[in-house]
C-alpha cells in the first residue's frame, strides 16, 4: 500500500527551526518527485516546494531562502527543514507524491497520495 | 506565477443535483489541471487529474472537462458523501504549481 506520514510538527516561537519528517512506504521517494503542500487554519491548500527525481529542488517565493526540501534515499524518507519560522508560516502541513503520465511530448503531474498531515504553530 | 481563480467560492445543493464548478488560469496551461477533494480536518484526495482523466477508484459522478485556460468540475448527481471543499491545481511546466482558493459544496 503506498502511505505517507508525516511527523516533526509542533508549537515553535517565531524565528526558530523545525524539521519535517515523511515516511514514505509502497514506492521510493528516490525516483518519484515529491512535495510538501500547507494549509493554514481556516484557509486554502499552498503548495510549498518539490524535489524532482533528478534532485532537483523548487519553492514558493513565500518560503524560498528560509525552507530547505531534501530526501534520504536509504530510509525512503523526505524532509522539510524550515528556518526563520513566522507567524505566517503557521499551518498544516502535507506530505504528497508527485506521480508523472507522459502524453504524446507532455508531462502531466498530480499530487497523490497525501499523508495525514502534521500541525506547525509559530507562536510567541 | 500562474494564478488560478475558482468559481464560485462556495454553494448550497442538494441530493441529487447535478454541481458545477469552475476553475479559471490566468494563463493557458494546456490540461495540467489536476481536481482534489478536502473533507473537514482530513488531508486532501485526487479526483480528476489532467483535466479528465478519473483517479481509479473515483466514482464516475465526477467528471472534468476543460482546456487552455477554462476548466470545470462536475458532480452529475451529488450525493450525501460529497459534500466537501474542492480545488483546482495546475501543474503546468515546472513549479510553483498553484491551487484555486477552494469551493465549498454545502447542504441546501
């Protein structure tokens, strides 16, 4: 079954450091791209950053600087290391495959499965 | 970035009804238009991925259709489990890939 769980989440002042933690099962987080999504309470989905098959890393402008994605292979775990943390940052926070179908030249990507989530609070 | 802008932000239905959504980008984006439902404090799930095509498991209710810029969402007969928030997400080229702000599918 492919699952993903999420862990690392917690109350954190503003200005510190958290490490998420998704364990991944059914599939390699080395070979696929993965992502980490958000939601902060009461408010939409925000897609947060991806780390392609190749290693390659992508961020929103909200995080960039600030967020660091990276993966460990041998434990088929995937990471988000979040620094200057602010109130803004304040949210669920989801782990999500990537999956990719080619089509003729195109690439198609969609964001399934999704872990459980885990809750970031930044606050004083 | 590309921005995406769903329509309309929530609505009343009941059983039965048939439920339209739409999903405007502010550029063209091909079909890399992917539709997820969220359930009340539960992680999101696929519905439809590549503008149209049904995640298997999905019941063939749902249906997407759309290209370019103009997508949408349909629920042919709603039923008592679909009440929820519905997204759109584009996924075209590479990241950042963006999200619609949401559409909540509430009890008439």
């Amino acid at each position: 079954e492919v699952q993903l769980v999420e862990s690392g989440g917690g109350l954190i002042q503003p200005g510190g450091s958290l490490r998420l933690s998704c364990a991944a099962s059914g599939f390699g987080v080395s070979n696929n791209y993965m992502s980490w999504v958000r939601q902060a309470p009461g408010k939409g989905l925000e897609w947060v950053s991806l780390i392609n098959s190749g290693g390659g890393k992508y961020y929103a402008d909200s995080v960039r600087g600030r967020f660091t994605i990276s993966r460990d292979n041998s434990k088929n775990m995937l990471y988000l290391q979040m620094n200057s943390l602010r109130a803004e940052d304040t949210a669920v926070y989801y782990c999500t495959r990537a999956p990719m179908v080619l089509r003729g030249v195109r690439q198609y990507y969609w964001l399934d499965p999704w872990g459980q989530g885990t809750l970031v609070t930044v606050s004083s | 970035d590309i921005q995406m802008t769903q329509s309309p932000s929530s609505l009343s239905a009941s059983v039965g009804d048939k439920v339209t959504i739409t999903c405007r980008a502010s550029q063209s984006i091909s079909t890399s238009l992917n539709w997820y439902q969220q359930k009340s404090g539960k992680a999101p799930n696929l519905l439809i991925y590549a503008a149209s095509s049904l995640r298997s498991g999905v019941p063939s209710r749902f249906s997407g259709s759309g290209s370019g810029t103009d997508f949408t969402l349909t629920i042919s007969s709603l039923q008592p489990e679909d009440f929820a928030t519905y997204y759109c997400q584009q996924s075209y080229i590479m990241p950042p890939w963006t999200f619609g702000q949401g559409t909540k599918v509430e009890v008439k």
